[in-house]
C-alpha cells in the first residue's frame, strides 16, 4: 500500500489518539484540506503503535504513540484532548493562549459551578466557548476562540432538536427525551456490559431517574434559548450498533399551537445550517442517515391529542457528536469555512 | 433426527402459522404438557411445509400448511388467530362457543369503538375479555373465558410498567412513552425499510406524533386502572436485534410522592405475579434478560429533580408480547396452572 | 415475581457459575425434571449474587456464588466445572469416584500429550470419556461414566459435520475449515477486542494458519472415525452475533463418489440421532435455527466441478457446543434419557 | 441545511441509482473532485425522489428518479450502470464508442461463453476490460478503456488474496474459498431471508457446492495469473451486518515453501498497490477495518502442519467490491489519479 496526501497550513495534536473519540477526530482530519496530523498521544497505550488500536487508519498505522505530556502536545496550532474527564484543566493551562485547544471531553461545558459538582463532583475547572455553532448566536462567539468545549454526545442531539421549539416559545420549559446510543458511546472501556455478547440483541437502560450527566448541559443549552429555566427528564438507553444516536424529545405544545407553525419554525431554524438537515414531511430519522457524517437529520410533529411537541433526531455520536462537532467548532476558530473536511453524507446501508 | 414427544389433552389449531407470531406459539406449544398441536394454517403459503417458514422448529418441518377457513380450524379444543388485522371476526364467528379462541390480533382489544374507527377505520368487530392477568382484576375474567384478545405488544410493555404507579394514584395520568421494539414486530413483510441491510447499525423512529394504533389500548389499559382518562404520548423506535421491546415511561409525580413510597408499590404489585420481575435496586432492564421468556423485567425510579416518575421495562415481543401472553391468557381459560410451558428465563448472552 | 418447580433427584453443582457457559448449564438445568441446582461457585465473583452476572436467571437471581473449591461442590451427585483451562485436574482429584464430574473445559479430551503440549503448553492432565453421543461407538462408552469431557465447540460442529463421509470413505482425509463463531465463544474475557464496538457489524478472522486449540481435537476425532490420520485445516472467524457456529467443513470427494451415495450416509448417520438434523435437500443451516436448542443443523452437497465434499453445520456454541452437549453426555452417564431438559428447537427469529 | 460542491469537469450518469450499488457510486461520486453526477435513472422507482431510497444522501435528496433508457443516459462522459444482469448489453449498445461505460453488473466479465452459459444461462453478452487494476498487465489495459467490466465482490476479494501466491507458484491450483458477506451483497431484493429479524444474530450458509455464480470469474482471474487452470471451491456465508466480505483462502502450498518466502511475495504485490494494505504480521483482517473504504486489508499466513497458504482478506463489499472498484478503474480510463475521490480509511468503530 502505497501513501498519498501531504498535510498543509496547520498542525494538529491528539491526545487521547487511542480511543474512540480520538480514532474519529484522525478519520475526519486525514480528509481535512487544511489541517495536518502532528502528536499523537495516549495515556497507558503510550509507546505502541496506533494501527494496534486504530487499525481502520491505513496511513498512520505506524505511527507511534506519545505519552500525553504538555511537552509532546506543545509547538502545535491546534491540540485536540479526548482525554477521561478531570484530565483536560492541567493539560490546557500549560499550552499557550495562542493555541488553539479544543477540548472533547466535559471539564469546560457547564456555566454553573453548582450543577458540575451535583453532577460529576470535585471543583468545576471553568467555562470555555460551547462548540455547538447551530445555537443561536454562538456561532460569532466561536470565530476566533482558543479555547472550545465541545459538547456533549446526547446535548448535541437534544439542543439540535428542540432549540426551535423553545426558543419561538412553542413548547412548555418542560422537556422529556429518551435516546438510544450505541456503544462507541461509552469509550473503550473493558466493562462486562460492554462485550458484544451482552449488547448484541439487546436493548438496555442505563442512568435512569435523572442521574446522567449530560442532562445540566441539556438544561443549560435549551434554558440559555428558551431565556427561561428549563427542565429535563432524561433516559438513555444502549442500542445493538457501534455508532449513532436516536433522540426523542417531547414537551407540551404551546396553547393555539398548529402543525404549519411548528414546521414552519423548524424550517427557519435549519435553513441556513450546513449540517442540520430538516426532512421531507413524512419522513422520520434513523441513525443510518448520519453514519460517519456531521449531519443531524430532524423531523418534529405535533401529537394534537396529547398535546404536545415531538421532535426526533439522528446523530452520528462520534461524528456530530464529538469529533466532527469539534472539528466544525476548530474551523470556525482558525477562520476556515466552517463546512471543510466534513462529510455530509453517512454511509449506508 | 429422532422425533419424541406424543400431545396429551388439549388440541390447538393455529391459524398463521407461517409468520412470527405463529412460529413463536408453535416453539411454546412444543413444549406445552397439556396441548397437543392440531392444524396448521395460512394464507399465501398453504400448501407448502412450515419447515421452510419456521426451519427452528425441527419436529414439525413436515407439516404442510392448509388454508385458513372455519373448516380446517373446526374439531380443535382451542384456536390461535395470527392474523392480520380485520380477518379474525368472521373465522371466530364460525367458530363454536365451546372453542377457546385466542386471537393475536388487534380486532377485539378495544372497548371503544370510536378509538378504533379513529385508529384502525372501518367497523368495530367487538370487545373480548382483554389477556392481560396481570392487570387487576382481569385474572378472574380470564378463567373459563371462551374468547380472548391478546393485547399488544406495546401495550403489554406500557400497562405491566405503569399500573403500579397509577393504580396507586403516584403519577399523573398524562404519560409518555418512548419503545423501542426488535424487527419482528413489523411481522414478516416484505418492506424495504425492514431488510437486514437496513435495519443492521441503525436505530429509526417511525409512527411518531400520537399516531400508532397501540396508543388508544394503552390509554385504555392504564385508564381502567387510574380510574380515570390517561393521556398517553407514544413514540416507538425500531432497533437492530430481532426481539424484544424495552419501553420507558415517565409521567409526573404525585406531589409529595418519595422514592420508598414509590418502590413499595411496584413490589406490592410485582410480588404475586409470576411474570412480573422487579429488578433489584440498581439494576435497569435488558431486553436480552427476557428473550424467549415470558418474563417481563421491570424497574422504577423517582427523578427527584424532574419531578416524574420514570418505569422502564423489557418484554420479548413474541413471547410474553404475544404468544406467551397468549398461552397465559389460555391456561387461565382452560383452568390449568396459568404458568404451564411458559420459560421463565431468557436465554442470554 | 412468585418462584415455582422444585428439583427431584439429583443435585448439580455448577463451577464457573457466572461465566457464560455456566450461565447455559444453569439455564438448562432450570428445565430439567431430574437435576436440582446445588451450589454455584465462581473465582473472583464469589460472594456476590448471581443476578449480576446472570440476569437472565430470573429464579437464581438471589443465589450468592461460593469459592470454587473441593469443598462447595462436594455432596453432589454431579459437579460440572466450566472453568479456565488447566484449573478442573486439581479440583477433580479432590471429588469422589462416585461424583460424576463434567469438565467443559479443555483438560481430558486430547488423548495425545504431545497434542496437549504442543497446542496448550504444560503438562497433559490425563483424558477422559468424550462427551459426544454421536461419534460411532461412543455413546455406549458414555453410559454409567462418571468422568466427561465435554467436547469444544468447534470440535463438535466440524465432527458432527464430517463424520458420515469419513467413516463411510466417501472423502479423503484432508479437510478444510472455515466457521464462524459468534462472541459467546470467546467468553466474557474484557478484551478490547470483544466489546460490542468493536465486533457489532464486522467479521473478523483469528486464530489463522493452524495454531488454534480445537484443530489436534478434530483431527483426534475425525481419525478415530476415518480409520486413519486425518489433517485438518482449520480458520476461524468472529461474527456479529452472540452465539453460534457455522462451520463449512470439504475435503476432496472419493473417486466415483454419487451425490445420491452420499446423501445416503448422511442420512444413515443422522436418522437415529436426537440432535443431530439433516435439512431437506435444497435447505441451507442457519445459526436462528439451533438458538439455544442441542440440535446441529447440517447439510451436505457434492460440489462435482471441484471434486468436493462440502458439509456445513450449525450450532449453538453455548448449547450443543458446551452445556447443552455436556448435559446430553451427563444424561447417558446417569442413566437418564439422553434427551432430557434439552430443547429441540431454536428460538428464532 | 444549505447545499455546497459544485461539479467539475465531467458528468457520469448512474443507472440503477435507487439500489445499493447506486447507492455507493453516489456516495462516493459527491466527494470526487473531478466528477460531477448527471442523470439518476432507475426501474420501477423512477419518478420518485431518491431521498426515499437514499436518504444519507442528504445533497441529493430531492433528485427526481428518471427511467433507465439510452435517452436518459445519453450526453454524458461515462455513465454507470447498477442494473440487473442481462440488461447492461442492450443500453450500452445504444451509447456511444466516446462514452466511458462502467458496468457494474455481470454480464462482460466472463472471457468463456460455456461458462457464462453454464453459471448465468442465455447468450453471453461479450466480454470488455476487467476492472481490476491489481490484477497484474490489467492497469495498462483499463487506461483509456471506454468499456469496463466490474469485478464481482466475492472475486476481488479473493482473486486480490491469491494472486500473489498463485503469480508466484507458491500454491497449487487449487484453492478453498469460504467467504461472509454482508447483506448489502444480495441487493434490496424483498426476499424473506434477507429481513432484518432473520438474518441479525444469525450466520447462514446459501449457495453451496460450487453453483455461485462468482465461481467461474474467480478461476479465471486466478488463472491467468497461475498460468495454467485453476480450480476453485468457494462456500458464501450471510453474516449479520449490512456490509463487508471476509474471505479466508487456501491452497496447497508448494514444495518446501517457507514462511518468510511466502511474506516476501505479498510485499511485493503490495507495497505498490494504493488500495491493497498487507496488514503487519500478527494482526488480521476485520471487515471494519474497511468499511467505506476502498482498501483491501490482507494476510497470510503458512500453515506448515496442513501443508497451506492460507490468506484472508476483508473489503467493503459495496466499496471496493462495486462502486469503488468501479470508480478506481473508471480514473484510470478518464486519465485520471487513480485514487481520486476513494477514501482510504475505514469508518469505525
């Protein structure tokens, strides 16, 4: 196999290459026009090869893997950390402002200090930029960032689909979501519930009852366009594929509200974003469609009889929910077209 | 391949035994003490061997299949309906009084009429003794019953998950529910959204907005127990795996309402059941818990902050969804141990 | 959840309860009208229940897993031990003459100490009578046994699969092998390898170029048959599914040999056989038709351009190929009928 | 969601647009910088949207289908065709000597009319370039070619694992292919065997004893490169994902062949190759490494006890097993970088 593709104007670094998250961002970056790999990185699979881990990376088979250090991750114009949360805070204060340093994981998502010590526990490391363009007005605060929090899987998803229902007031603060993910969700970890044995066939709830951490990000985001508190009820479950989430969020319909104006609404809010894509009347989301892509496909109804608003959304969770996300949010940052390297169209069937 | 296993009182005929309803009654009725297995019978494969339809059922792949006509039924202690929806009034009408008729299907799960012509359309076959034992007080109606409408799928998920709670007056009847189901609860058409290729990696919604007919069964159910009306919102997903259902559903709290208070009532409702399995503490559904089983796998919890109540069950569609329901139903009406041949296990990994 | 049946005359201890081929044992042995459950023992699960582990055993869910050791699962009329290979000698020494001991494992099936060093390493334990009623002879060899070892799973599959041709001649001994396993077989090992993310929509080849275990015991088996050493090209595969083998087994046709002729021996050998099924001409094994079910599912075709015989066989790895063969041989031993408390047909679709 | 890429220089036509096949050269085609897509024709789907039938392909989702005829297709550079076998011949008749006619289909790859005849029935359409560049003198042959025969899935797959071995004399001619295929392999066909709920969790066999039709295209690749005739015995498996083919191939190895003599021969066929990746010694092929991708990930391996190469491979079935290799072979005759537009990287997890 011979090799192609030279990188070009900016080098990146990836800590954390090992991983899931990090196997994406390198994925999407070997296609990416602008942007050259520099460091890899990991923590306990420092020093072996990246092809033993990522072996769908034809090209950087052989490259070796660095310990997660300032040091190794310096000297770059843009460092990407997909680290285990906590990790993030000490890595980033040792870069220099000037670096770009985007961050996959949750350290800088949450504004409140309160809702990330109720939620993940120990002292929240501070705010950054929230990576999530398609929110009103966030897509200016982005443009030049250094730093970006890149947001969560399932926030992406439930933000994307009812961010038009709340903030044109269509929908009572009152939301409920239940979501499917697959397993690429969780990471790699070497959990039992995890083997293929178990997932394969199965369906399965997990952190029911209000307990999973993405659900503040949840509130924070859709309260932030509703300019009121919001509330989120919040069940994932784990799905029989490697990738995608499928999200179901409803809430009360606002008093007189009609399916056109609901449409309507959706329609405005997708029509000028690259990758929020509204679809046909009729039509309803599987994961399938965003397989590999940064795309969202959306699809709302209005249940008359019980009243309220149902919006459905696919992502692909490594894609538009992590490291395609981050590499839109990267984009915008460094003054690219915010579109480049990005895939529209997932692989399927 | 030796054949062993010679049938003792009862005959049951089975009127679709070519789909997967059917299939699943016959993998039950195999291994039934008390029913011996009489016709078999179908519509566009009569006249072919079940062996090519059902190649898991070893000791009846000779079998040829015969047309689905009040004759080929007649002379049989009890008949199974696998039909599709419309077709079972006019074969049960020719049917005598003193055979037990099982119908899978949707025509006689109503009570109101206007709910099925606004679900289903066309003219309201009737209401019969509703198959769900566990639901209170249908346990007695069901002993020496002549007729019996399985419930659905969803449904049977949906009201064996929230009865507890809205019997007891702890959640407000205004509920949400989102399911996912495995592929076989589409039944065996040839639709492309059902093939392999597109279903494998993906999980789709469909039937979104209040509009699929296992809504107003649900409301029915879960009425009846409330003691007045219940508002469901239903959004049902399609996962890959074959089967199994795993539906959450969340309604408000009852003011004041604790976490104790709310365990105690699903254990009071759970303890004398023999297919109502509340999972310890700290432990959610799987739908692979259940597979092939009768079993329902059930848990609760109060989200504190939200304010809701959030049950979440697994069922395997086929078996306590349908079959297995109905085999329940039929030993209540046949005045055997409701448990006869029913597993109680699901087989995993 | 109410408990029901009551064992009968024997007890059972099972060792390696919370692994997947004890989960099997204990699934079966739940159904069987002869065999009580005794103790349940476990390595580094022992003292916790064994519904973390085993979910799926609604009644065992309570049971607390004791240390694997000569003591917990002395008292019973059979222990069967599915433990990590190397581990059942020591445990066996130490179990009366008068326990029917059933090793699942690889300890007691290779006759030939240089097989055993030079596939697994280390010392050769000893052999004892092999758990597979169909190879010729063997049964009577079963009866009143109280030593079994169980056969391997792939083993099983590829024996059963070409024992008619060699044994009748009608192929030279000269096979070639390519089965499919679902992930079960690798065992709930954490190996990144075997997560869900990981195996769920690939096929992946290992084990490659004749250095996987179970190749010296198909040679063993099928020698014994043949007359003759028999070498055995073996490739296995991980699918994505969680159980099953389906394993194509050819090897050059005997000079003149008829597709008639051989279709005959393939009946010949399967016609008294309980669990041993050939399909109809002109029907293929699939895995869905023997899940969870003891019965082997296989079919034969005389491929004339190449010279060929071609067998292919499907089993439950976890039942036929593990605890459902072990019960089977454990039945014979006890003086049972060898078909009991094992299921014919498979859980499909 | 906006719309972006503007076409280049010229403009391919696809017929067959609404399948898999279409699918892919669709997929791909929207990322190729050179090539700008034209008509989209179909069957019976024509005068429908294709995002009812592609609906990842978000950019082009509102395409309206038009019917396959030698009109629709006319006045492009190079036209596609994904069509059943039997109907390329009439269309590409009707196209001009200066279009570049990419067949997807069967009916030009076959040199030998009897085994067209033999394997397919009916008159043999002729025979145009194969479309396998790997295949050693056949890339000189493809540049400028205006006709292009795509290789069958299952045959580049295993003429890619074989050739080296057979180029060299390393093996006899006479190999054993069993290879799994993803279900995309057989088509949107609306075949009971191919729904989703019969074939997840599920790996069947089909096809076997030397009748697939892929059969003879193998032996005549492998042949030519052999130089004298090649025979070869080949068992396809359905495995439970939508995409991929892993083939393990083996032969006889040569007198006194080595291992290390082995390796060499396959570095050398490789390292040229832009798409066929000789994985590291130690690691094996998995389907995912390829999913989406046109590279070929290959190993081998000498299994000295049996006396066998034996080599797997995995590819994308639909990649490059269709519309990669098509598009690969169609750069060639444009004049084109061969690797233009075809990713190299597979999508995983």
């Amino acid at each position: 196999m011979t090799m192609q593709r030279a990188g070009s104007g900016m080098r990146a670094a990836i800590a954390g290459a090992s991983g899931y998250a990090g196997g994406e961002l390198l994925r999407l970056l070997l296609a990416h026009p602008e942007i050259e790999i520099g460091a890899l990185t990991a923590g306990s699979n420092a020093g072996t090869a990246l092809g033993a881990h990522q072996p769908h990376l034809a090209p950087l088979a052989d490259r070796v893997l660095l310990d997660t250090t300032a040091e190794t991750l310096a000297g770059h114009d843009l460092v990407f950390l997909a680290l285990p949360h906590g990790q993030s805070a000490a890595i980033a204060g040792r870069l220099g402002d000037d670096t770009l340093v985007v961050d996959c994981g949750a350290d800088f998502r949450l504004a409140d200090p309160a809702a990330w010590e109720h939620f993940y526990g120990g002292a929240h490391a501070g705010t950054w930029p929230y990576g999530l363009p398609e929110l009103p007005g966030q897509r200016e605060r982005l443009r030049g960032a250094r730093r970006i929090a890149v947001p969560g899987c399932y926030p992406t998803a439930v933000t994307l689909a009812m961010f038009p229902a709340l903030a044109a007031g269509l929908a009572a603060p009152d939301v409920v979501v239940v979501a499917a993910t697959g397993t690429s969700g969780a990471g790699k970890s070497l959990k039992p519930n995890l083997l293929g044995s178990e997932v394969m066939g199965s369906v399965s709830a997990y952190g029911v009852g209000g307990v999973h951490r993405h659900t503040p990000e949840m509130e924070q985001n859709l309260g932030a366009v509703a300019g009121r508190p919001v509330t989120v009820s919040f069940t994932p479950m784990l799905a029989p594929m490697s990738r995608g989430i499928l999200a179901t969020c409803t809430a009360p319909a606002a008093p007189g509200l009609s399916a056109p104006a609901l449409r309507e609404a959706y329609e405005a809010a997708a029509k000028d974003e690259p990758f929020l894509r509204l679809l046909p009347e009729g039509q309803w989301p599987a994961t399938s469609m965003t397989l590999g892509a940064n795309t969202a496909a959306l699809q709302v109804a209005l249940d008359e009889r019980a009243g309220r608003v149902v919006a459905v959304i696919a992502i692909d969770n490594l894609t538009k929910g992590t490291a395609g996300g981050a590499i839109q949010s990267a984009n915008l940052a460094l003054g690219l077209s915010e579109e480049l390297g990005l895939p529209l169209n997932g692989v399927a069937p």
